[in-house]
C-alpha cells in the first residue's frame, strides 16, 4: 500500500497539487485559455446530463472490464498524453506510466515528455501508446515514429487540433513558457515551493541536468532554458489529410487520430485508416468558445459506426462523468489533468490514488444504476436536461431498430 494522502476525490488531488508545485507550473497545467470559456464548459456540460437508474437488479457481480482493440483493460479509460508529468514529479511519466500498468489501462506518452520513449518501455511496461505532434520537418517527426515502433508501442495518438499553441496569456505572467526562461518571477515562485524545488528541479540538476524533451530527435531537442520568452513551440500549419495517410503507410499498428469534434472529419479520418478517434478539445486548452467533446460525440459515434473505436476526454473529474460519456457511446474515457493532480500530489502513489478513485467512483455509480456490464450503459440510463444535446443523443444514437433513439429522446423528454 502507498502513502495515504488524504485524498478522496480528483478535487482534493488538485489541491494537494496546488500545494507542492509552483504556481506557474501548476497553472499550465490547470487552466485553459484566453477567457477559459470552453473549460468552464467542459465540467458544466455534465451537470446537464441525470441518470436515470434501475432499481431490483442484482449488481453483486458487476464488472468495468472492456476491450480496447482486442485488448482487455481493467476499466475504460486511457491515460491521456500530458508533457509536463515530467516536471510535476521527479520522472513523473514513469510514475504515471507505472500507475497505468497496475491499473490495467493503457498510459499515453506525450512527444514532449521529460522521459525517452525507450525508457518508459523498458522500466514500466505495460499498454503504451505514443502521441505524435507533426512538426514542419515531417521527417523529424516520422523518425519519432519508428522509435515508437521500436520500441513495442501498439497505438499512434496523433493529435490534430495543435496547429498553433492556445494564447495562454497567464503562462506569460507567470514566467512559465516553453522553452523555459528563468526569470525573477518564475525563480521567487519555485524558491516558495521547496519541497518541489529539492524533490523535482534539484534531482534533475543533480542528475540528469535541466529537463529536456527526451523525445525530439537530436537536431530537434532544446533545453527547456533554450529560447525566448513568448509561444515557440513545434507545432505546423500545414497539417493535412496527406498527413495522416503517409502516417498510416508507416505505423502498423492502431492509429488514433486526436481532437477531432466535427462527425465528418471523424468519418474522413476513419477512411484514411484511423482505427480510433478521440473527441477532445485540448482540455478548453487551445480554441476559446469551442463546444465540448459531449455535446457532439453522441453525432460522431454514429458518423464512425462501427468502423472505430471512439474515445472522449476534456473535463472529467469523476466516475459519474466517465459513466455518462459510455453511455453516450464512448468506448473509453481519455484522462491527464487528473492524473497530473495525482503525480504531482504524491508520484506513484498519487496517480494510483486518481486512478482509484476513479475506479471506486465507476463501480459505485454502475451498482446504484442497476448495471452490470459496461456494455449495458445506453441513453436509456440518462435524462438529458440540455435541448441541444438531448436532440444529439436522439440522432446520433440511432441504430438499426431505433431503440437507442427512442430511449434518448424519452430521456430529454420525460
């Protein structure tokens, strides 16, 4: 058993974590972007959606197990690529990677993580898949592709809604950028928080040196001191559906095609050999004003039918959230900041707790909705309160003999 750490929901993991790291650290992480409209969305989104349970069911036996691909997993949910875990913890990816394999999940490592790919393969092991940002030099970035392969990674994320960086105005206050640049601001903030300072910047100082995208090949890698203050980032504009097609002529194994919300881009990807899509809106982190991953993933579950597996992430915070999103027709939920909350409160030990409590959460929403099996969850189960989405659930959902639309639109109606 970890370390208890009086945590006993992501809330209270969040807070911890605002505790330990600076505040320009723990902001880039936590907030979104311009106006934080679309974050704000992302957790109101749900309180739009009730259940509607089922009662005189024998639920003694009920289980979160689902297969992702032809794999069985211990719940439906994915560690999400986060680049900064690095920073919130001493080796925060390994932690978060080690965290995932005890889980039984599978633990999505970013290209801009502070740990190399071979590393996490050989030390954590596990279901690892690697997420890909195309950059302007595509054969940098086709290089990163055969290290995944490599390596013995079984799914490519590749995300496509990062073709500029989110105008984070706060990161820009705080001193906190990447590159890094030290500045009087950033330095006073990570003097007030010592234990980060000794447990995360001085083990890497002492050991490895300052953190560095292991990732990047070498004549793309930077310090995170190297550069101006300001937006750098390796991100393209010129990111296409080419792209996507040379990618799968390369990558073997599945292919995931990341931050899609509009059902025919979902479809397209599909025709260009995605096997997967993940509806997301960078966590609010990247568009101000967009819609929420829920409000248009019940259109793209039907758009893509049976052809790809649906994944959803931005804004969960609970169990109840992740119940919700299955029951709208997700195959698995997509978590980071939760997880980052939980490494950075305790390492290891707290991502286990974020992922604990997740899976306390799942089970305990499942048992008090009559439902055994994942597979069971439908519209049926909910009341939808939001017009707009319940007429989504009501279409989207629709299958060969109309069950699913009639069970939705008696949940947006009754």
């Amino acid at each position: 058993m970890g370390k208890d750490l009086k945590a006993y929901n992501i809330f209270d993991l969040r807070e911890l974590a605002l505790k330990r790291v600076p505040k320009g650290l723990f902001e880039f992480v936590d907030r979104g972007t311009e106006d934080e409209v679309s974050l704000a969305n992302n957790r109101a989104v749900f309180n739009t959606i009730r259940f509607r349970p089922r009662t005189m069911v024998d639920v003694s036996k009920r289980s979160l197990g689902t297969t992702i691909f032809g794999v069985e997993h211990k719940m439906p949910m994915v560690i999400a690529p986060t680049g900064t875990a690095g920073l919130m913890w001493f080796e925060g990816d390994l932690a978060l990677a080690r965290a995932a394999r005890q889980a039984g999940i599978p633990f999505t490592l970013s290209t801009a993580s502070m740990t190399a790919m071979e590393r996490v393969a050989a030390e954590a092991g596990g279901e690892l898949w690697f997420q890909l940002y195309l950059w302007p030099d595509r054969r940098l970035s086709h290089e990163l592709v055969e290290r995944a392969k490599a390596s013995g990674y079984k799914a490519l994320v590749v995300t496509v809604d990062g073709v500029m960086s989110g105008n984070r105005e706060y990161n820009i206050r705080n001193g906190f950028t990447i590159p890094f640049t030290f500045t009087t601001r950033n330095v006073t903030d990570m003097l007030r928080h010592p234990r980060w300072l000794a447990g995360v910047m001085m083990r890497y100082l002492l050991t490895t040196g300052m953190p560095m995208y292991q990732n990047y090949p070498a004549e793309a890698r930077a310090k995170l001191t190297a550069g101006p203050m300001g937006r750098s980032s390796l991100r393209t504009d010129s990111l296409n559906w080419d792209d996507l097609a040379a990618l799968r002529k390369i990558w073997p194994h599945k292919l995931i095609v990341k931050g899609v919300l509009n059902p025919e881009d979902a479809a397209k990807a599909v025709e260009y050999g995605a096997d997967g899509i993940d509806v997301s809106n960078h966590g609010g982190r990247n568009l101000d004003g967009i819609i929420s991953p829920i409000e248009v993933l019940p259109q793209i579950v039907d758009a893509v039918g049976k052809r790809a597996t649906v994944f959803v992430d931005s804004g969960f915070r609970r169990g109840s959230d992740v119940v919700k999103a299955i029951a709208l027709g997700a195959d698995a939920v997509m978590v980071g900041r939760s997880t980052l909350y939980g490494v950075a409160a305790g390492g290891f030990d707290g991502a286990v707790r974020a992922l604990d409590i997740y899976r306390d959460e799942i089970s305990r929403v499942m048992a008090l909705l009559g439902c055994n099996r994942l597979a069971e969850l439908g519209p049926h189960y909910l009341k939808i309160i939001d017009p707009t989405l319940s007429r989504a659930v009501a279409v989207g959902l629709d299958d060969a003999t109309g069950a699913c639309a009639v069970a939705a639109t008696k949940a947006g109606a009754e």
